[in-house]
C-alpha cells in the first residue's frame, strides 16, 4: 500500500547533490553519539562550553530522522507495516531510553509517570511514530478536515510524554504535508521547534532552550540531499535497520556504563 502523493516523486533536483540517504542518516547517528555521550561526560545541564557545542551539534538528529520518517512513508510499499514496525522499536527503545535519562531512579522509573513527571518519559521514537500516524490521518481520502484536525490533537497528546514531546510528530507531519516544498516544510517545522525552545527555555533551563535552535544546522545538509538511497544495494539494506538497531543499543550501553560505572 502506497500512500496518496499530492506532489510527482520527481520534486528532488538531485544535480549536483552530494548526500544520500545513508550518508545523512550516518551523520545524524554520529551527532546523537556525540550528544548522548555528553550527557554522561557533561551530567545535568552543564554550562561547559565544550558541553553546549557538542549538545548544540547532537541538534542535528532529531530534524533529519523526522525529514527520513517522512520519505519513508512517502515510499513504503506497506505503510501498516512501517508503523508497526517504528512502535515496535518505539517500545524496545523505552527501556534503555530511561535507563540514560538523568531521572533514572530505580526499576520504578520505567513505569511513565510514576514519579510524577509528564515530560520525557520515553524516547523520541515514541514521537517519531506518532508523527506517521498524524501522516497517515492528512493523507485519508475518508476523514473531513475537522476530523483531521481532531484526531491530530489526539496524536500529540499521546505523544507528549515522550523525548522532543509531540514536536517532533508535528515536524514529521509539516515535512510529509509540504512535500517538494522546502520552504514550507523549513518554516512550520521552525515554528514547531520555536515552541519547544519556548519550554525548554522558560521551564527547564534558558541556554539549553537556546541550543533547540541548533536544529537550523540540518537545513543546510538537508538541501543536498539528493533524493537517492546510496548506490551499494548491501549498504541499503544495513542502513534500512542500523538506527533502529543502533539507537536503543547505544543508549543501553551508555546507560550500563552510567549505572555500572
């Protein structure tokens, strides 16, 4: 099953364009390394110039994944099964996820909300899904507008408690939404992500609510993207499970070594 495309698979100008899909997704791996390891090296929301440069580069992840969940439901031959298979990962994720955060107390902590928290109590890939479902619900030939909207609404709410809330859905709806037109897909995506920054901002702490802004660093990279997968057919089929693989991985062994060390 194919989802409805409003805009010719043809949009991507790929002249003179670089980056592939892999070498996008390898550096969107690399920067969340870089991230995830300094909230071990750098604990708590450390002012560290070294800290905030490194945070500020792990930045670039969150905007490239919700850019690759939108291909992915452009050009999946089953979307049911794509959504089944990122809350699956979703749900892996969870565990290891919580057991890096700096709120991990006990086995208690992975039980979301126990400890009276609403925000951040599990991964971003909880987010990232939820973003396919909104897409799914815009791309319905059966759903009223109103409907849409509603059950959008329903989307972000079961997507707040999750790392990057319902912003990083909302990015991965804009992206899907405005499809072949990157300056809308910029913009809403900015708005949504100016939001979180807001939070972060006035809730958690002033700096690291700044270094949100850190995402405009993947504009750059995404503009040259040129619309291809890679040119070796076995480095695609690794790179088609390597972050869903990598991702809760890392994050187990960072958080044994937190926890062990």
């Amino acid at each position: 099953m194919r989802p409805v495309g409003t805009v010719k698979d043809a949009y991507v100008a790929t002249k003179g364009k670089p980056l592939d899909s892999n070498a996008l997704k390898l550096i969107a791996i690399v920067a969340m390394t870089i991230d995830h390891v300094t909230w071990m090296l750098f604990p708590g929301y450390s002012m560290h110039p070294i800290a905030i440069v490194l945070h500020t580069i792990g930045r670039l992840t969150c905007p490239i994944m919700c850019y690759f969940i939108a291909e992915g439901f452009h050009y999946t031959h089953d979307v049911k099964k794509y959504t089944t298979r990122l809350f699956l990962f979703a749900l892996i994720s969870h565990v290891p996820y919580v057991l890096n955060s700096m709120t991990f107390v006990d086995w208690k902590s992975f039980i979301p909300g126990y400890y009276g928290s609403f925000l951040n109590q599990t991964s971003v890939m909880w987010s990232l899904a939820w973003g396919l479902v909104m897409l799914r619900i815009n791309a319905s030939q059966k759903l009223g507008s109103w409907a849409k909207v509603g059950l959008v609404l329903v989307c972000c709410l079961l997507a707040f408690p999750s790392d990057w809330s319902c912003i990083a859905s909302l990015c991965v709806l804009s992206i899907g939404a405005n499809r072949g037109n990157p300056k809308a897909q910029t913009i809403w995506s900015l708005f949504y992500i100016a939001i979180y920054a807001a939070v972060y901002f006035f809730a958690l702490d002033k700096v690291y609510g700044l270094i949100q802004f850190g995402v405009v660093l993947a504009i750059p990279l995404l503009a040259l993207y040129n619309g291809k997968r890679g040119s070796n057919p076995k480095a695609n089929k690794v790179f088609k499970w390597l972050f869903y693989i990598y991702y809760p991985l890392h994050l187990l062994v960072i958080g044994l070594i937190e926890h062990l060390g």
